[in-house]
C-alpha cells in the first residue's frame, strides 16, 4: 500500500491529542467531556456523525463536496475518540488497512467469515 507520511504524522498526532485529554479537566477540552460521559455517550456520537456523513452524501453536488467533506472529517474524528476511549491504537487500525491492501474484497469478506466460522 503506498504509505502516506503525512496522513500517518497527522493520525498519529491526533491520536496523542485524544490520550492527553483522557487526563484533561472536562471542563477545558470537548473530548475530555466525551471520556468524562463514558463509551455511550462516544458511541452515540459516532453514530451521529456517520448519520450526517450519510445524508450529506445524498445530498452531494459534485461543485460543493465540502459538506461531505466536513461530516467525513467529524466522523473519523468522532471514531478516533472511540479508538483512544478503547485502547486500540490508530497503528493498529493502519496495519489492518495496510493487510487488506491489494486485496479483493470479495476475499478479504470470505476470509473474515472462515476466521468466524473456525474460532
């Protein structure tokens, strides 16, 4: 897979933000007050957010994709949240995509369903 340097930096980066504010004062940081109301409150979050991103695809133009866009970033931010709340590492996240890479996902699917079925 090619490896962009820069989007990995910018992950990365962000994914110690989002570990420093587990410790931050609720009241001084939006994410500490996301880990302050537990998972729930993070899961309903993403689950907003990936229902904005959905409905500003609908409703896309192809002259402003900037909506989509916007939704897309809150909803990967909202989602890095919830990987940081619970202790996956973004890398671990990269590695996955990086091992699907290259690979049909008619197999990667099949592959994932005998995994299941096997244990």
């Amino acid at each position: 897979m090619p490896n962009s340097a820069a989007t990995n930096d910018t992950l990365l980066a962000l994914e110690a933000v989002l570990q420093a504010r587990k410790t931050a004062d609720p009241s001084s940081s939006y994410v500490a007050q996301l880990y302050d109301k537990g998972l729930n409150k993070i899961l309903e979050k993403v689950g907003e957010e990936a229902t904005e991103t959905i409905l500003a695809a609908k409703d896309l133009t192809p002259d402003h994709p900037q909506e989509l866009v916007a939704e897309t970033a809150d909803l990967w931010f909202h989602t890095l949240v919830m990987l940081a709340h619970c202790e996956v590492p973004v890398q671990a996240v990269l590695q996955e995509l990086d091992r699907r890479f290259g690979l049909s996902g008619l197999t990667e699917k099949a592959q994932r369903a005998e995994r299941t079925d096997n244990g």
